[in-house]
C-alpha cells in the first residue's frame, strides 16, 4: 500500500514540475493546532509548505507539495515532534474569475513523525511514516503580480504500534495558513 501510494504521488508530483499554462509555484505558513493523540502532548505549533499546482481544466487544478512543521512538547525537558512529508492531490475553485476565489482541495501522500527529545544529558531521537492524506479550503485573492490566500487544512496519518499490546496513534493537526503563489505558467491561476 505504501509504495502504491509512493507511486502515485510521484506521478502527480511530475505532472505539476512539467511547465505548461496554470502552473503556479507557492508557498504557505501559519500555526498547526494538534488534535486526537497527537494533542494529548504537542503544543501549538509551526506549519510550512511549498508546492505546485497545474491546471487541468479552469476550474480544477492537480497539486504536489512538501511539508514541514514543528510542535515542541509538553513537560520537562526539550522535546519537539517534526511531521513533514509530500501530499498530492486536487484543488477545485468553487467560484473561478471572483474577485476573492473560494476553493476546496484534499490529497494523499507520505508524513513522517519525528520526536527528539532532550532532557537532563540524555537524548532521544525516533521517526516513523506512515500514509496519510489531507483536506481543506480557503480563500485565494490577486495582490499584484502574485496571488494570496489564506486557507484551513486537515492534515492525519495513523502510525502502527511499535510493540504488540499498544494502540497504535496518529498524528493529526488543523493548520491555518496564509501564502503567495506566483504563475509560472502564463495561464493564470
């Protein structure tokens, strides 16, 4: 399932690096809010993106991105946990041509988990990944040159026990961002 899922990223990745009309290159940051298991421990933390979209039709467009963020830990000592990773998948703009663009999108790929911890001289270092996917939407505006948004978006991916007996866990977090796209592709966005 995994390299299924691999493969299937890869291949909406390379449709989005090939230059063609629509094609949009962007970049995102806000808070990511920790929710389910992943919220028993994490603090609010930092959410970044940077992708791109091709345009399939003027209302759909395909898009592949890498992630990154960073949510320290609650307790005594240094620990932080990294979820990153790649998501493809398909943004729909509800109102294409407005003046503020409604859209929804939602995608699948791989999310790693990171925890590092560091407390009293002794460190602690582990990662994991696992499949996951995501879903959301926002509001996209021009600003000059380049197009604005601001957007919502579900991010989760189940990791499996690592010892016969435990539950497994997820990592699921809400980030609110906001970002800047910029049209490589002559088409628009």
């Amino acid at each position: 399932m995994k390299r299924l899922a691999l493969s299937v990223c890869v291949l909406l990745l390379a449709l989005t690096a090939a230059p063609a009309a629509g094609q949009n290159l962007y970049v995102l940051v806000g808070p990511s809010f920790p929710i389910g298991d992943f919220g028993e421990y994490a603090n609010t933390g930092l959410h970044a993106a940077g992708g791109a979209t091709f345009a399939v039709s003027n209302r759909v467009d395909l898009y592949g991105e890498a992630f990154w963020g960073q949510n320290s830990h609650e307790g005594e000592g240094d620990s932080k946990t990294n979820p990153y990773g790649f998501m493809a998948g398909a943004l729909f703009e509800v109102a294409s041509g407005a003046a503020v663009e409604p859209y929804v999108f939602g995608g699948a790929g791989m999310m790693w988990h990171k925890y590092s911890a560091d407390s009293g001289g002794f460190s602690e270092d582990s990662s994991e990944s696992a499949f996951g996917f995501q879903v959301g939407g926002g509001l996209g505006f021009d600003v000059g040159a380049l197009h604005a948004f601001g957007e919502a978006r579900f991010m989760t991916a189940s990791f499996e026990a690592e010892s016969p007996g435990l539950e497994d866990e997820s990592t699921a977090f809400l980030a609110v961002t906001v970002g800047l796209a910029l049209d490589v592709g002559g088409g628009g966005n």
